[in-house]
C-alpha cells in the first residue's frame, strides 16, 4: 500500500473516533431545546468547531510544546460535565417537554459547546496534523472528514437524548473519560 493510503486510512480512524466526543457534546447541549433552536446551536457550535479546528491546525507545531495544556482542557471538560449533567439529564428529570429558552440559555448553550469543542478538537487535530505530517491535502481533507462526521453524530445524537434519556448518561462517561484522559496524560508528562 502507498504511504498515501495508509494515512489517509489513519486519519479516517483518527476522525471516527474523536470527532465523536464533540458531537457528543454538541448533540446533549442540544437535545434540551426545541427542535427550531436545536437546529440553530448544532449549526453554530459545528460553525464554532470549524473555526478552532482551522485555528488550532495551524497553530499545532506551537501548542505541541505547551506543558499542562491537556490538564486544563481536562479541567474544563469536567466542568462541562457537571454543567451537562445539571442541564441536561438533572433538568430533564424534572421537565418532560421543550421549554422555550430565552437568548442568555441559547448563548450559554453555544459558549458551553465552543469551550468543549476547543479542548477536544486539540487532540483531534493534533492526530490527524501527526497522521498526515507533510500532507497537506490531507491534513484538509482530515479536517473537512471530521466536521462532517460531527454534523451528522450530533443530530442524530440530540434526537436520541430527546427519545431515550439513558443515552445522555452514556455520553457524560464519554465526556468523562476524555477528561481524566487529559489530566492524566499532562499530569504523567509532569511528573
């Protein structure tokens, strides 16, 4: 096989399995909005996430070198988690239905998924940005792959919650485990 396709088959593996704990995310900030707003924070937190990935991507070579950066994404994740549980599995245990949601609970929703898609799509570009090294059609092509796979697992991801609350507790392990994945790889790295 050419070194081509082996990396472009690395960053296809890379892409499916991080870009899922963004559309986690994404999809159970979601899921506690009605279907009209639902629509409006997936498009602007995968908007969001679009923006980072083309930022972070170029500033990888820099941020590989920042001691303690995982360990604080790794903080901040679990701060979302605890915000998810509150919002999303504690509020929906008392409530059955949509409620209709002023602007200040929109934009917190949207501040919420940008903060987790930061921490999370570091790892994801720093993969794929390792995967591709000097290839950058395919560095871009990773980019636009995991964007894609995000759009449609969110979705479908807050479509789910909104039938099957047990879902959403799959996700905040998910979440979770990316988080203490975090600290313990800075905190490994600093000891």
């Amino acid at each position: 096989m050419s070194e081509q396709i082996i990396i472009f088959l690395q960053i296809v593996f890379i892409d499916l399995v991080l870009a899922g704990d963004n559309a986690i995310i994404i999809g159970m900030v979601a899921s506690k909005f009605p279907l009209e707003q639902r629509k409006k924070i997936i498009f602007w937190g995968i908007g969001g996430a679009v923006v980072l990935r083309i930022i972070l991507t170029l500033l990888t070579a820099y941020l590989l070198q920042i001691t303690g950066l995982r360990l604080i994404g790794g903080i901040l994740l679990l701060y979302i988690v605890y915000r998810l549980y509150v919002d999303v599995i504690k509020n929906s245990s008392n409530e059955t239905k949509d409620i209709k949601v002023d602007n200040s609970s929109f934009l917190k929703a949207i501040w919420t998924i940008l903060l987790a898609d930061f921490t999370m799509s570091l790892d994801n570009v720093l993969g794929v940005a390792g995967a591709a090294g000097h290839h950058y059609h395919l560095l871009i092509f990773g980019l636009i792959l995991s964007i894609i796979l995000m759009a449609v697992a969110a979705t479908l991801i807050s479509k789910w919650i909104k039938e099957h609350k047990w879902i959403a507790w799959i996700g905040l392990l998910a979440i979770l485990l990316v988080a203490i994945e975090l600290i313990y790889t800075d905190i490994k790295i600093l000891i």
